[in-house]
C-alpha cells in the first residue's frame, strides 16, 4: 500500500458506510473532492454466498480514476479465502478484512468486531487470508472489543502476518461510535507496524483532521460520516495539508449536493419507488441535516413523499450563507471530536 501513499502528506481516504457509500455516493463526492483511494461496502461473507453484483459495481464501474479496495466480513475462513480470490479477478486495489463492524446482528454471526475477542481464531483468520491474496491484503480495525487495553494483544497479532496496511477506527466496538477516539493506540501502531497505519474515526473538518495526523503520526486518515456530512472535506485537507485555497461550501452547494446524490441514486435503482427513494436518501440526509436548523432535521426525519422532501430542503437550504464548519459539540451522530483539537 506504501505506493498510493501522495509524497507530501498523508492519504485521505473513504470509509466504507454500509447502504450508504456505494457507487452513486463515489460519483457525487468526486464532482466535490476526491479521496486518494475508496473502501466499498463490505461483501457479506459465508459458506453459500456470492459477490453481491450491487456492491460489485463500486468496483467495475468505478470511472473516478481512484483505487477501490474490496471489503469483506465474515468468519468462516474457506469461504473468505474463496471470496478473496474471486475479488482479485477484479480490478480491486486490494482486499480487506472487517473487524470493526460494531453493529449486534454482525457481532452475533461472530463477525466484524466479534472476531476481536479470540486471538488465536483472528491469527489463525490473517494467515489462512494472507496464503491465498496474492495483491494487497489490508485489515480494519478497532482498538479492542471491550476496551483499549486490548490494543497490545491485537496489535501483536498483526505484526505476526504481512499485512500490507492497517486501519484503526481507535475506538472499540463496545464504543461503538461514542466518545473520544484512543490516539495513542494508532500511535502504538505507526512505532510496531512496518506497514502503513491509517487513522479513522472522529474527523469532522480540517483542524479535527488535522489534529489527529499530528498525535497518531499514521500514514492516513479516513473519513465516513465526517465526508457523508460534509463531501468537501478531501480537498479542504489537501488544501490544508498542503497549502492551497480552502474550499468554504454554502448552504446552496450542500442543496445541490442533495439534489446530484437523488438523481444518481434514482438512476441506479431498476424501478423508482418514490418511498424507496425518500428512505434511502434519509439514510444520508440525517448526517447532513444533523446540527443545522433542528425544523429541518425534524423535517428531514418525517418527510415520506419526494415532494415533502424537496420542499423542506429547498427551505432551509436556499442560501448563500457558509455552512457551519462542524457539528454540535454535544452531538451523538459526531462524538468526542472536540478532543482531538484540545492541546494536551
């Protein structure tokens, strides 16, 4: 992975968001700015499954001239090694590993972040995967299953294996998306790993992403519902890391933002279902309404018909003013990015 890295600055790169970050989303966010490199929507992985031809598409038809890494979760090693090999007669720029997924139907399948609690079955996992991918072979991660003081064993259990990169969402799946993430474990990472180490978790703009280059040191960062809030924060890094213009976006751009990501999501599906259609642009909306006029979340949340949901945004969206930088401190949906930018 060390050759996608740019020379001057750390990678940007897009966090996999399940249902939400698929093909139609990386065509939007690259008209705005563009990560180094994509993470699809995980391939769901077991003994009868098959690549799912939908997530398959980020892949096949991704004409953003950015890699794409395929992502896999599951347990069950012959049906992971026989995944992976079919991926690689793809034009993937590598496969990974889920061990992150916090959610309770993944942890109950012992899946994702379930495969955090038994290090032998996880080294046992890494080996069987790394003898059968021949390109790059990357791993997500949390920092533990119930808390950081984990990190060590997992972090032991990586170095054994040639991985070719390591994510850290730095918190762990008992935390699921709440509270400050753990820099200090991704900075454990860059000081053992002899792979590149990619920071996630908590990076909301420029001075949070800023913030945790500087305590973690990783080679990376990835962004999800920091970019799903605000599909600027690519170039508004690059900018900063590098010394360019910063892109300020208005409440207009994010309407046309709303607008572009409708219309490429009602051009995919195979039969418009103006219901369908509100639903799965409310699984986006309620990270770009989160912290702005609370009518218009609450608008956002209630509205079931196309046109109750371009009445609310053309509302409270048809304005020239710049959009606030970064959520509420005190907001769920964005926990515990406020620390990252605390000096310590």
């Amino acid at each position: 992975m060390r050759d996608l890295l740019p020379a001057h600055r750390p990678a940007l790169v897009l966090a996999p968001m399940q249902a939400i970050t698929d093909l139609p989303f990386m065509r939007v966010l690259a008209r705005r700015s563009l990560p180094d490199w994509f993470v699809c929507e995980y391939f769901r992985v077991h003994p009868a499954s098959s690549l799912n031809p939908h997530i398959l598409r980020a892949i096949t038809e991704n004409n953003t001239g950015r890699p794409v890494f395929s992502q896999l979760i599951g347990s069950d090693l012959a049906s992971l090694r026989r995944s992976a090999v079919m991926l690689e007669g793809y034009p993937v720029a590598g496969i990974d590993l889920n061990l992150g997924c916090p959610a309770p139907i993944v942890c109950r399948k012992a899946a994702g972040g379930a495969l955090l609690r038994d290090l032998e079955a996880l080294n046992r996992l890494l080996g069987g995967l790394r003898e059968v991918i021949a390109g790059r072979f990357t791993v997500k991660t949390r920092v533990g299953y119930v808390g950081s003081d984990e990190f060590a064993g997992l972090l032991e259990i990586f170095r054994r294996h040639a991985i070719d990169g390591l994510t850290i969402h730095a918190r762990s799946v008992h935390e699921r998306y709440q509270g400050p993430v753990h820099t200090d474990c991704v900075l454990a990472a860059v000081g053992t790993l002899s792979c590149p180490v990619i920071a996630n978790g908590n990076i909301v703009d420029v001075p949070s992403g800023l913030a945790y280059h500087r305590r973690s040191r990783a080679a990376g960062l990835m962004i999800g519902r920091g970019a799903i809030r605000n599909p600027w924060i690519f170039g508004q890094l690059r900018a900063a890391f590098c010394g360019g213009e910063l892109i300020i976006p208005t409440y207009r751009d994010l309407l046309s933002y709303v607008r572009d990501l409708s219309e490429e999501i009602a051009r995919e599906a195979p039969r418009y279902e103006p219901l369908g259609h509100v639903q799965r642009m409310k699984r986006t909306l309620g990270y770009v309404s989160h912290g702005l006029d609370p009518v218009f979340e609450h608008g956002v949340r209630r509205c079931v018909k196309p046109a109750e949901l371009w009445a609310i945004c053309e509302a409270h969206l048809s304005s020239d003013e710049a959009l606030p930088s970064r959520p509420p401190e005190d907001s769920k949906l964005f926990s515990g990015f406020a620390k990252l930018t605390e000096e310590t």
